[in-house]
C-alpha cells in the first residue's frame, strides 16, 4: 500500500524562534545536508519535504566526507563517493555537495547562496554545542522536517547483527567465500550443518502430503476387505487415524518433534499392515453362495485359521476406537 505524502518542510517554525518568509521573483534554495548512509525511505522523505516547502525550490544536499563522518559517527558502510553518487540519483535533488561541513557556519551559507536550512526540530548535538543548527535558528533560516518513525540507518544496521547467522549462510549459498566474509572454518561448518538440519526438515514437510496420500490408500485396502461391517467403514481414513493426513501434522510450538514422531508412526503402521495381511485375508467371511453346509463341512484347520484373524480383527477395532476418541 502506497504511503501518504510526507507534510511540506517548515509548516511550523522551531520551537522558541522564528522562521523568515520565503524571497519572492526567484527559486527559494533549501539545504539539507547527512551522513545517508544505507539511503533509505527516511532520507528520501525528508529531502521530499524540503523539496515540497516552496513551489519553486532548489534542493542542495551536502554529503558529509569519510574522514570527519568517521571521526564523528564511526565507521559506514558505504563510501562518501558512494553516498554522495546514490543521492545524486534521488528525484528531488537537485545539487549534491560532497563533502560537506559536519557545522555549517555563515560563510558556507552566503557562499552557496542559501536561503534555509532543512532538518527535524530535535537538537543535535556535538563536541562544538548541545545544537549545531541554533545560529541557523537564530538567524530565522531554519525549516523544520518530520522524521519517519521506526526507519533509520542504525535500525537497518541492528537488523542485520540481530540476524548475523542467516545473512552469513545466505552469502556462502550465494558463492561468497569464508575468508570474504570473515568468517572462520569451524563458524561455516556449522552454519553448514544447520543448513542441511533445516533443508531435511522442509523436505519431510513438503513430502507430507504425498506420503498421507500413499497411506491413505493402503489403508483403505487393508481395512474395508478385513472388516465389511466395521463402524468405522463410513469414516474416511484420516478421521479414522486422528489426524489429517493432507494437511499434515500441527504447526504448533512441538511441530518439528511431531512431524518426526509421525513419520515413524506412519512406517509403524505400514510394517504392521504388512505383517497381518495375510492372516487377515483368511479371516474373510465366506460368501453367500456356499451356504450353510459348506460352514458345517470345515475342517478343525480350517477353523483355526479363522481365530487369529478374528483377534487381529479386534485389535483393528479397539485401535479405531483408541484413535476416535
């Protein structure tokens, strides 16, 4: 969903000063200088709202150079060069001033001809004051911006240290080398095994649904042949089993232990249809054609094979009975 447009810069003047009336006849230049390392949506917001304040503006940004930016806020992750080239690219820039001066003073301002100063409201201080925009201020050339909450280069770089392990297996699944990243022989290995660890795991749960299917029919042979007037003949197979077999198990806190905890049941009951097939298919009852006399005419063996059948028969019953409830 596309966000609002940010407010126009200087629609409120900073607290305790006052802002001058914008010249008239000419375009108003607005500066608005940063760091921007990482140039996200904040930065562009803010150069928006600059850029919007006046009809008619032109929107210098100075960028500030590795060695005091360094000094001052620690290491970045880009290079001046490169901040400096990524908001040239910005569509409210109109001039890009690299390397820029961390406190701009009076001669910086007449000597680019600057009419206001862009930036938020909140002091920002440094070794020279608690504000190094109060003599912008108090000269009235100061035009307030809104910061954007919750985007920052420090947020997005305390994304990436949160998630140091997933980004650090990303990048060698991506072909880049141990030694590239820094990273130590015993670090890689083991975010090696966690990789394969996790690969098995999707691959039995992509697979669930094909192994439930190739179940569910065995069942269904194995059940309506041993049982016709079994209660549990109407139900379907996953209701039968408890569980439902395409959708796979639960995606709970215990869902790993519980997708391996079933796949070793599944091959339980696989092994223990095979065991009894055999003994179940003597256990069938006799068709109507052979009527009475053929049941009076069997012999001993014959009814002996039919009692181990019958007890499997009950323990199939008591297990859906177990199962259901």
């Amino acid at each position: 969903m596309k966000m609002e447009a940010p407010p126009k810069a200087g629609l409120i003047d900073p607290v305790g000063y006052k802002t001058n009336p914008p010249p008239e006849g000419r375009p108003v230049r607005i500066y608005a200088d940063g760091v921007f390392d990482l140039f996200h949506m904040g930065h562009m917001r803010q150069l928006q709202q600059a850029k919007s304040a006046f009809p008619n503006v032109h929107l210098l940004v100075g960028v500030t150079g590795d060695k005091e930016t360094h000094r001052r806020k620690g290491l970045t992750v880009l290079s001046g060069k490169e901040r400096a080239e990524t908001v040239r690219h910005c569509k409210w820039v109109d001039e890009v001033i690299e390397d820029c001066p961390w406190i701009v003073d009076v001669e910086f301002l007449e000597k680019h001809e600057i009419d206001y100063v862009a930036h938020d409201d909140i002091p920002y201080g440094a070794d020279e004051g608690d504000d190094i925009y109060k003599p912008v201020k108090e000269k009235g050339m100061f035009l307030v911006t809104q910061r954007t909450e919750g985007v920052s280069t420090t947020g997005i770089i305390t994304k990436i240290v949160r998630d140091y392990e997933q980004y650090i297996a990303r990048q060698l699944k991506r072909g880049t080398t141990r030694q590239e990243l820094n990273v130590s022989w015993l670090k890689k290995n083991e975010l090696d095994i966690k990789r394969h660890v996790a690969e098995l795991r999707d691959s039995i749960r992509t697979n669930w649904t094909a192994t439930g299917q190739e179940l569910g029919r065995d069942l269904r042979q194995f059940w309506q042949p041993s049982r016709p007037n079994s209660p549990a003949r109407g139900l379907s197979t996953p209701d039968r089993l408890g569980y439902n077999l395409r959708q796979g198990p639960s995606r709970g806190s215990n869902s790993d232990f519980a997708a391996g905890y079933t796949m070793g049941l599944l091959g339980s009951v696989r092994s223990w249809m095979q065991r009894n097939r055999r003994t179940l298919s003597d256990s069938r009852p006799d068709s109507p054609d052979s009527g009475e006399e053929s049941s009076d005419m069997k012999s001993p063996a014959e009814s002996s094979r039919g009692r181990p059948g019958k007890h499997v028969q009950d323990e199939v019953d008591a297990q859906v009975t177990h199962e259901m409830n």
